[in-house]
C-alpha cells in the first residue's frame, strides 16, 4: 500500500547527489557533448548569429548619437527621417535574425532530446533486474520526460544567451568606455559585487534545484503506484490517506520550488538594482559634464542607450544560470541511470546487446530459430539414466549459493546449497513452503538473477557461457504475476515466437494454454488488452502468458506457479493441454497444489535454501513429513494421489 512514499534518497539509493561544493556544473554539462556533437555546426552558426543580432543592437545608439549630435542639433528634418529609416532597418535586422537563429535550433534540439531519451529506455531495457528492483519507477520516469526536458531547454537558450550575453556585454561595455571612458568605470562600478553574487547563487541554487527534481520523481511515483493499485486504494477506502501523502509530497516540493524562487528573486534583485544605480549615477555625472561642455548630448544619449541596450543581457543572466543548474542536475541524474552497468555478456562479444535490449521484433526472430531448431521428440524422450552424456543433458543446479543484492551484506543466503538435476524432457515441479526461495530459483535459469555460487547448466553448457540472446531463446518463462502489454492478444502471445509465427502457432498456444476464450472476445485475438484495452480476468491473463510461455516451443519451460488463479475446471483442462507440451521439453513447474504436482515427473522439495528431497508425488508423500504437511490441506489427500494412480506413474 504505497500510503508512505519514502524520501528521494531511499526511493533511489544510487542517487545521493554530489556536495554543491564537488561538483562542477560546467563538468557535468560537458557529459551533454556527445549527444550535441551531431548538432553543434548548427548550434554554432545559431550562437553567431544571436551574436551578430545582439551586436546590430548596439548600434542602435551609435545611430542615435549621430542623429542627435547632426540632424536634430542642425535641424535638418530629412536627416532624422534617415536616421529614423536606419533605426528602423537595424530593428528589422535584428528581429530576423533572432527568428533565424530559433529556425537553426528547433529541430536539431528536438532531435537531440529524442535522441537522450531513446538511449535511456534503451538503456533501462539492458539493465538487471537487481537494477529495476532498486530504483521507483517515478524516478526513472522522471528522468525520462522533466530532466530530459530541462536538457534540451538549457540547449536552446542558456547555453546560446550565455555567450552571446557575454559578447555583447564585452562589446558594450567596450563601446561606452570608448565614448567616454570615465562614464564608462562608473557603470562597471557593480561588475564584482554582481559576480560574487552569481557565484555564491549558482553554488545554493545546485543543491536546491536537484532536491526540486527528486522530489518531481518521488511524486511521480506516488502518482503512478495511486494509478496501479486504484482498486487497492479503493477496496481499502484509502483514498483519503492516500491523498494526504500526495498532499504532503506536493507541499514539500511546493516548498522546495519556493526556496528557488526566493534564491532567484535575490539574483535578480542585486542584478537588477546594482545596475539601475549605476546607469543613474552615470546619468548625473554625464548630465554635469555636458552642462560643463566636457561632453556633447549625442555622446551621452549614445552611452546611455548602450548602457539600457545592456540591461536585458545582464538581467537575464540570472535566470540563464538558474536553468543552467537545472540542466547540470537533470544532466547528473540523466547519467546517474546512463552509468548503472548493463547485463555483463562475455559470451556474447560484440552482440553485448542482451536479448532484453533488442527490439521485440529482433528477439522473437531469435526465438522462432531455436524453436525451430529444437530437438527432435526422439532428442527429448528422458534417457536412460547413469551414461556421463545423459548427465550433462537437461536443466542442472549445481551448488547454487544466491543471495539478493540487496540483502544485508550478513544476512544468510536465500538459497545456500542447490543441487538439482532436470533430465532432458522430464518435468520437475518445485515445492516448497511461501518465501523459500521457489521464484527466485526460477528466475536463475532465465538469468533475470545471478547466481552468487555455484552454476546452472543447460544441456551440459553453463548459462553464463551463453549469451542472453540464446539462452532466452532456449528459456520460455511464465511468471506468477502475468504481465499484457498495451497490444493486441496476438501480439502478446507472439512475443514469445518467432518473427515467422503467425495464426497457426497463435491458435496452437491459445488451444495448449485453455485460452480459446481470446477468440469470442469483441475483436478477436485483435482486440487491444493491456492497460489501454480491454481488462482480462486473472485466470484469462494467466492463460495467455501461458499462451507465450508454449508458443515458441522453447526446449527449456520454466513456470511459475501458472495455474494458480484457474478455477477447478478450467485448471483441469489447462493440465491436460499442458500435459502435452511438457512431453516435448524440459520443464520447471514451481507448484502449490497436488493437482499442478502431478503434471510434474519428479517433484523436488526447496527447504532451507536447499533442495530437501526429489522423488515422485507418491514418495515424497511418503518419506517427506514436510512434503507431506505441504501437500495436506491444500487439496484433499484423495484427489492428490488420484490422478497420479489414473497416470500409473
Ligand atoms: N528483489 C528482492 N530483493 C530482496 N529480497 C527479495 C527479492 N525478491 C524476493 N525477496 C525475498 O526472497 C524470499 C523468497 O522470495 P520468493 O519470491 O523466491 O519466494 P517463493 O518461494 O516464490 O514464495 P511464494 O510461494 O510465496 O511465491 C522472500 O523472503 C522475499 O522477501
Ligand atoms: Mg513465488
């Protein structure tokens, strides 16, 4: 019950941000160079161009020192209409260029951003599971849309207007001190106090403006669990504490984002007044010093008029640094994920990409070649057991030691010594009491987890020697908790085959997996499911991941308890379909019900982190107390030895 979002730093353990003090905004920006590199010909020409806008802007006043000093002193009312004319052109000018250098901009920009955020979920796919275990999705979320917006933002403007701001306050400031060089220190007066100021502000505003961002993700998750639990909330009438958390949260970064308004206010204040003074001392000094016939009126006019042509340049300075630092933070978290290490595979060389990294498409063309390479029904009949071939054969734990990433550093392992042997084309269900370990054994095989010790064998080869491409082609899995994406039934099957399979190996699983229901729905096995579409019963969703888990005929099956939310008939006849298809591979059936036992060849007990016992249904009833205490009450003592006996296993 996502009641109590916890604060940013556990929701992201990796994420404790840098001190404001070792951290370098211009380092961290420096990152963005790769993705800016493609662009930077256009980034560079834009910034000329804003450099040649600004600089035509300054000669507005030289214009208006000449007209003031020539055609308005001499009366002459053409002069001024052609000084009028020029200034009119000059406005122009600058105007279409300013339009020009957004021209430029735009589109490289958007692709850039595109680009970021391609590489992210590319990314995201690639990285382990121990990785999505530890991260909220709010803050990946976050880091996906606000931060890589604030990029491209700070791409589009700060990074430009910092430096044509720079060149036209230098070239300026060159200008007045030209004109009259006394004016021109007075109005330099405020220089240092206003860049001692933006320093000590860039270096608040850092540790502020990242807070501010966390907390846009700790939100988002909040937001996105509240959406994902509704029926929970609900169910629960939560609803109203729910809506305190996300009232609280919402207050905290409603604080944050003051505390950045303040800073900025302050910025703005010191660049603003400082300034302003200035130009009104350098007003009456110059005023006295044209009544003193030191200086003429068009000299003044023309300092003055650079002097508020340069008032725009520096006060934007303020807002310039603050959506630097958002850009530097929203940089620093873009690689806090970009730099979590993906799926190591030696085994797969150049081909690193692991299958979770390929588009669906490329991994199910992968999956219908092994599929169609799989072994022959001879390959798969169970051998005879004692040859050293036949032991290599099959699924093989051998000494598995795991412990969860996470878990204490002195914490026992989950599973301390696994030693189990799945012949080829035997089926072994996995027993064992709630939270010993049986889903985490499962997803070993598929290398969703590492193994800490020890090693697991698929026909003789280890997994680690695979690469993932391959081994989850040879693997299908299906999962307790069964996942649609937003996509039509058949393409959520399908994901489980090849690039080649179509209608035939879509009814094939469909009719394997009980899940024929998928044909009367509105549009078929068309119809949209997922969050987007049509709900699915628990059952019918079992069903259909079941449906992808058998599609692709994969040689190894691994399930996770699959028929648990299957009523008594419908389960009935998922295991005789099922019965089928575990003739043909080798398979891990994690069971809690006899009748799911029963499907299996062998059964084997998971205590203690270790496998207890194996032996068939009957004799773990027999010699197992524990297997025995398992089996008992879940189902009665008749209907679990019935079917074996009606089997003659
Ligand atoms: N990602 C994780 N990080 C740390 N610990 C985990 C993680 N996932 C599961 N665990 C812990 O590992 C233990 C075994 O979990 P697992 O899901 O493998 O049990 P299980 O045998 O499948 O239980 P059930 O029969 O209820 O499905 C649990 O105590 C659980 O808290
Ligand atoms: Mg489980």
């Amino acid at each position: 019950m996502p009641t109590k979002p916890a604060p940013a730093t556990d929701l992201a353990p990796d994420t404790v941000p840098d001190t404001a003090e070792t951290r370098s905004t211009v380092r961290a920006l420096l990152r963005l160079w790769p993705y800016v590199r493609p662009v930077r010909t256009r980034l560079g020409a834009a910034a000329v161009i804003a450099i040649l806008a600004s600089c035509v802007g300054l000669v507005i006043p030289l214009v208006l020192k000449w007209m003031v000093d020539g055609p308005v002193a001499d009366r002459d009312p053409a002069g001024v209409w052609l000084g009028a004319l020029y200034l009119l052109l000059l406005g122009l000018a600058e105007a279409l260029l300013f339009g020009f250098r957004r021209w430029l901009v735009a589109r490289p920009l958007a692709g850039v951003e595109a680009g970021m955020r391609a590489d992210l979920y590319r990314h995201l796919q690639r990285l382990p599971v121990a990785f999505h275990d530890r991260w909220a999705s709010g803050q990946l979320l976050s880091r996906g849309t606000t931060d890589l917006m604030l990029l491209r933002m700070f791409l589009a403007f700060p990074l430009t207007f910092l430096l044509v701001n720079g060149v036209t306050i230098l070239v300026g400031v060159g200008i007045m001190l030209v004109q009259d060089w006394t004016l021109g220190l007075v109005i330099l007066g405020p220089a240092i106090p206003v860049m001692i100021t933006c320093g000590i502000f860039e270096k608040k505003y850092s540790a502020v403006a990242r807070r501010a961002q966390d907390q846009v993700g700790d939100l988002t998750t909040v937001v996105e669990e509240s959406v994902l639990g509704i029926r929970i909330i609900k169910g629960f009438g939560r609803h109203r504490s729910q809506a305190r958390a996300f009232h609280e949260l919402s207050h905290t970064l409603r604080g944050t984002e003051l505390r950045k308004a303040r800073l900025l206010a302050a910025i703005w204040a010191v660049i603003v007044t400082l300034p302003e003074v200035a130009i009104g001392a350098a007003l009456v000094v110059g005023a006295v010093q044209v009544a003193d016939g030191a200086l003429s009126a068009g000299t003044l006019v023309a300092f003055l008029s650079t002097a508020l042509a340069l008032r725009w340049p520096v006060e934007s300075i303020g807002f310039l640094l603050a959506m630097s630092q958002e850009a530097a933070t929203a940089t620093d978290r873009y690689f806090e994920v970009m730099d979590a290490e993906v799926e190591a595979d030696p085994a797969a060389g150049s081909r690193a990409a692991g299958a979770m990294g390929v588009p669906p498409l490329e991994r199910s063309r992968e999956w219908g070649r092994v599929g169609a390479a799989a072994p022959s029904s001879e390959q798969r009949a169970v051998p005879e057991v004692g040859t050293n071939a036949v032991e290599l054969q099959g699924l093989r734990f051998e000494h598995v030691l795991f412990r969860y990433p996470d878990a204490a550093p002195d914490s026992p392992p989950l599973l301390t010594d696994v030693d189990l042997h799945i012949r080829s084309g035997e089926s072994m269900a996995l027993v064992g009491a709630t939270g010993s370990g049986k889903t985490t054994l499962t997803a070993l095989v598929p290398r969703l987890h590492e193994v800490t010790e020890g090693r697991i064998t698929l026909d003789g080869e280890d997994i680690t020697a695979l690469s993932r491409e391959e081994l989850r082609s040879m693997v299908a899995v299906a999962f307790e908790e069964p996942t649609l994406f937003s996509a039509t039934v058949g393409e959520n099957v399908l994901m489980g085959a090849g690039a080649g399979a179509g209608e035939e190996e879509l009814d094939r699983a469909l009719a394997v997996a009980q899940a024929d229901f998928a044909h009367a729905l509105p549009e078929g096995t068309g119809t949209q499911v997922g969050e987007q579409g049509l709900s699915l019963s628990g059952g019918q969703r079992q069903r259909l991941a079941l449906a992808r888990a058998v599609v692709g005929r994969p040689r190894f099956l691994v399930l996770d308890d699959p028929l648990s939310a299957l009523d008594v008939h419908t389960e009935a006849a998922v295991e005789a379909a099922l019965r089928q298809v575990l003739a043909d591979t080798t398979a891990l059936i994690v069971a809690h019900r006899p009748s799911t036992v029963l499907l299996a060849d062998r059964v084997a007990l998971l205590s203690e982190g270790r496998i207890a016992a194996v032996g068939t249904h009957h004799e773990l009833l027999r010699t197992s107390p524990e297997y025995a205490h398992l089996m008992s009450g879940l189902d009665k003592p008749g209907d679990a030895e019935g079917p074996q006996e009606r089997d003659g296993r």
